[in-house]
C-alpha cells in the first residue's frame, strides 16, 4: 500500500467521526504496512478535549503494541495535527506523519508554525501534507457547510 491507500484508510475513519456528528477528521497509524491504530473525532461524544483522531489512533496503537513509544510507526490524518496532537505524536516517537488538508488556523506542521522542525524539541517526525489534500479537505468544508445550512434552517 502507497501513502493514498493509507490516506483512503484514514478517510474512512473521518466518515465514521461525521456519522456521528463530529468534526469528520480520521487517523490510522501504520507499523511496517500494518494497521496498528484506528480512531477518529470523538471530543463531543465523550464529552473529552483531547479526542482528537490522531490522539485516539495513538491510544489504540499504544494498547494493541503494548507500548506508548512508537518507534517506526507512520501516523496518517486527514487534517494537518494541532499542538496538542503534535506534542503526543513526539511524545509517542512516530517516525512520520502523513497528513491531507492543511489547516490554516490551528496546524502545526507548517500552517500556522511548524512544531516538527522546531531543533530545540527533542524529537522529530518526519512530515508530509497534501496527500488526498482536495478529497480530505471537501470533507471537512461539506460537513461545516451542512452544518451551516442547518443552522440557518432551525
């Protein structure tokens, strides 16, 4: 599998986060072409900050491997991480990060500073955006402007 399929893979888990009527953003995290963490956004189900979709794959590949290191892993998300999201992506070790849409207003990984080239961290991941960039990004606007309609509906 290609960084696309895995995008594609992450894409799924975004689908999963807007059915339930969260902000549609997914993550998977990939150790040596294997899925080993899933999630996707669930601040609002379970009433949590830090449910990001990149922090919930990190949960889930922190529980199946043991481990809350995660040396060689490649976390995949469909929106550029935010601080938080970035300091557990260091904190885990992931040796890179692959994500889609930039996010202009809270990314960190060259949006708005980039967190992973800063030399006085530790740790650093090494980052690629832009894959499926379009695909990840019509996700988002499509279900923030559904939301707007609604809004102006009721």
């Amino acid at each position: 599998m290609n960084d696309e399929d895995f995008m594609r893979l992450a894409m799924e888990q975004a689908r999963e986060a807007g059915a339930c009527s969260e902000v549609p953003v997914g993550a998977i995290v990939v150790l040596n072409g294997e899925i080993v963490g899933r999630g996707f956004n669930q601040p609002i189900l379970r009433h949590d900050p830090t449910a990001h979709a990149e922090i919930m794959a990190l949960r889930d590949a922190g529980e199946r491997l043991g481990n809350y290191r995660l040396p060689g892993c490649e976390l995949y998300v469909t929106l550029e991480p935010c601080a938080m999201c970035s300091g557990a992506i260091m904190h885990a070790r992931i040796a890179r990060v692959v994500f889609g849409a930039r996010d202009p207003k809270t990314g960190v990984a060259g949006s708005v500073v980039d967190l992973f080239a800063e030399p006085r961290l530790n740790h650093h991941a090494t980052v690629e955006g832009g894959v499926l960039a379009d695909e990840c990004g019509g996700m988002l606007s499509s279900f923030f402007a559904s939301r707007r309609s609604r809004t102006l509906i009721a």
